[in-house]
C-alpha cells in the first residue's frame, strides 16, 4: 500500500505517484537534438502564425479529424497554443531540455510543484468537464483506491487523511454553496487530486484501448514507479489508405508547461506520429509499448 503523504514530500516521494523520470529517461532527454519538424519547412515558426493544436500544418493527403462540437476531443483540438515555446517549470524558471517540445499549450499549471505527467492529463480532462459543467463525471481515484468525486467537494465536503486512510469530513468553514461552486474552489479540488493521485491510480479511471482505435483523449501510460502518460490532442487520416498521424502533449518532471511533443523517431513528420507499423512509441522524454493505450 502506498503511503498518501509521499507526493506531497516531492522531494523524497516524487516517484511513487507520477515519476516521470529515472536515469534512462534523463540521459534520452540530454542527449536528445532539436529535430527538422514539418511545421517549420512549412515557414509556419511560432511566431502568432498558430494559435490553435488544429492548426498546426498537416502532411501533405492527410485531413484532419472532425470532433463533434463540445466533446472532449474538439476541446483539445481547439486549445489555444502560445507563440513563445519555451517550456517554464512551476517556479517560472526554464526548462533544461527546449528540444522535447514543437509548441506550449497556452493553460495555467500553477506555481506549485504539481502538474507533472498524470497530473496535466487529469487537469485536461477536468477542465474540460468543468467547462461542459458536467460536475457529476469530475471524479479521479487516489493511489490507494479513494475516489475523489468533485460532487461531493461542491457540496462542502473536504478530505480527512492520515497514513493510507481517506474520509470525506463535512467542514463547516467550507460550506458556502457560491464559494463551493466558484472556479477558485475548483482549483483548490485539483490540487488534491494532484496530491493524491498519479499514474498509479490512472488506470482506476480509463480502459483499455487498441492502437488501432486510438481517438483523441486517449493517453498512452506506463503506470508505476517510475511511470508516466501523454495524451492525444488530434489526430489525421489520410482518406485513401486510411494511415492515421495524430499529435501527443505531456508535462513532465518538474511541474511545468504542458507541450505538444516533437516526434524524434521521424523527424520528416514531426511534430505528428504515425500509428502504422509501430511496435513502440519513441517520444523524446520516453518510450511506451504500442499496447499502451488506455481511454477515459
């Protein structure tokens, strides 16, 4: 069992709940060059020229994939895109590997050391249902099994923890019904679900999908210590032969910017990835097994 304050020590515990990183994973990362992407062959460099993830340029006889208005993967696909692709960490200082990324998703992290790799997952996902004002479906699993459901935190109720041991407590200081349903509030909800869960309780909350029918919003997650996760935000098919590409986002270890990955395995379609023939995805701070993929 999984002691719940370790994440919270980051210091000491950062692994056990997100770890993003190991020697390996670091060693890829220093050793890793700033690749010839497709999107700047076009002339298309960040300068205002993208603003959103779908309109970043398309290889040539691919379109893109249509989402239905409101639904989780139009939300992606419409995430506004920074014209700086510098990453910054939590703490506003920049990150020591600027090759990983092709472009910054323009979305707030916060200045605490807690939006690592599950944790900009789970903070897409929520605010896209918070936006959608589905509050009911905003719930995520701990490490250890608790669901944290954001019904219930609108409702007034707080979590109690000691050691491995989760209770919702009903706080009295809390329960003002326009506080609990303020945007601040909800922020106050994520930090601890950042706390609490990782990629050791993402698998509680998604399935297990097939290469093949990869959507956007699936994630691709080696869950454990270490582990980490990156989520699809668009995807293309080329209509004669049905080749799917699509585009990953990830944070990483130190909180920081989530970013839209160049691929360093094909530096011809990067910042795209190619489903077909693929027996394992290579992106620049890890590697997943093709069977990875898992969808909420």
């Amino acid at each position: 069992m999984i002691n719940l304050h370790y994440k919270n020590h980051f210091l000491l515990y950062a692994f056990l709940l997100c770890a993003c990183g190991n020697l390996t994973q670091q060693t890829k990362e220093n050793s890793l060059k700033s690749p010839s992407t497709f999107g700047e062959r076009q002339g298309l460099r960040f300068k205002n020229s993208i603003k959103k993830i779908n309109e970043i340029p398309l290889p040539a006889g691919f379109q893109r994939v249509q989402s239905p208005k409101n639904s989780f993967g139009w939300y992606l696909q419409n995430l506004p895109l920074r014209a700086d692709k510098t990453v910054y960490l939590y703490n506003g200082n920049k990150k020591e590997n600027q090759n990983a990324q092709f472009a910054v998703i323009d979305l707030p992290i916060g200045k605490k050391n807690l939006v690592q790799c599950a944790d900009a997952i789970m903070l897409l996902r929520a605010e896209y249902l918070f936006t959608q004002k589905r509050f009911n479906d905003i719930k995520f699993h701990f490490s250890n099994g608790f669901l944290c459901e954001y019904a219930k935190w609108r409702a007034g109720y707080r979590i109690k923890v000691q050691g491995n041991n989760v209770q919702w407590v009903k706080s009295t200081q809390e329960n003002n019904e326009k506080n609990n349903e303020s945007y601040v509030n909800f922020q106050k909800y994520l930090e601890i679900i950042y706390s609490y869960a990782g990629t050791l309780s993402l698998p509680k909350d998604t399935q297990k999908q097939s290469l093949e029918k990869l959507q956007i919003g699936d994630i691709f997650l080696k869950s454990g210590s270490p582990g980490h996760a990156v989520i699809v935000v668009d995807i293309a098919q080329n209509p004669k032969n049905n080749e799917k590409i699509f585009l990953l986002a990830q944070s990483y270890m130190p909180a920081q910017d989530i970013h839209i990955l160049q691929n360093p395995q094909n530096t011809a379609l990067s910042p795209w990835y190619n489903t077909q023939l693929m027996e394992q995805l290579n992106t620049p701070e890890w590697d997943f097994d093709k069977n990875a993929v898992r969808k909420f």
